[in-house]
C-alpha cells in the first residue's frame, strides 16, 4: 500500500498550470481520501468502491448520511466535484460558471490573503488542501 500524501505534497502536485489537470487532479486525491475513509469506517472494500456504479454522489450520501461528513467539507466536495465534472465532460468549461464555483468554496479556516502566480486558481488550491487535510482527520 502507497504511503499517505502529506499537506505539503499535495500542494507541490496541485501547483501545475495546466486548469483541466489542476481541477480532475485535485478532485482524485479528495474522492481517493474518501474512498479510504469508507474503507476503513464502514469496512467497503476497495473493489466495490471502485466500481463505476459507486459513485461520488452516492461516496457522500453514505457520508453524510453518518454524520461523518458535514458543514463546509461536504459543501467544499460538492463544488469541487461540480468543477471536475465540467472538466471532464466539457472541450470548453463555461468559465464564467467554475469560476463561480471557486467563489463559493469555503476556506475552512481564515481566509489567507492570495498571492501566487496564478490567483486566478489559488483559492481553488487552498481549499483542496484544506478540503483534504479535514477529511485526512476523519481517518
């Protein structure tokens, strides 16, 4: 078994440039650390969460459902899959909608003064690392 990604990792992988690799990249390391929570709380075995019928809506019913997974966590997951989708599904993404998306995401803690070469996606970094250090804590 792969040794778990740290913070700090994760934010060294998510500095790419590249918006498509940036949002479904950012979106597998979430969905991979809610895969292992439902591993390890509700003993599901991998081969069952890796089944397309197991999907992420239905990862965060049974999630949420059990009180594990709340508040701005879940709401982060929620727009943090909505951006993977349209990058997934969408040659084009409106950009006018993901941007609204990063707007709505919640920084899970006080807000930082963003700085960085691209501001455009560093509120969309931030609260991936967030978003995954909170659900790292549920583990």
């Amino acid at each position: 078994m792969r040794k778990p990604l740290s913070s700090l990792e994760l934010k060294k992988i998510l500095e790419t440039a590249n918006e498509r690799d940036l949002f479904i990249v950012g979106h597998i390391y979430i969905e991979n650390t809610i895969d292992r929570i439902l591993e390890k709380k509700f003993n599901i075995p991998s081969k069952s969460i890796d089944s397309t019928r197991f999907t992420t809506a239905l990862k965060m019913d049974i999630l949420s459902e059990s009180g594990l997974i709340k508040g701005n966590i879940k709401k982060n997951i929620g727009l943090i899959n909505s951006i993977r989708t349209r990058y997934a599904h969408k040659l084009e993404p409106n950009e006018q909608r993901i941007s609204n998306y990063i707007r709505d995401l919640d920084f899970i803690g006080s807000a930082p003064k963003l700085v960085g070469v691209n501001k455009k996606f560093e509120k969309y970094r931030i609260c991936i690392n967030r978003t995954f250090v909170g659900l790292k804590k549920i583990l």
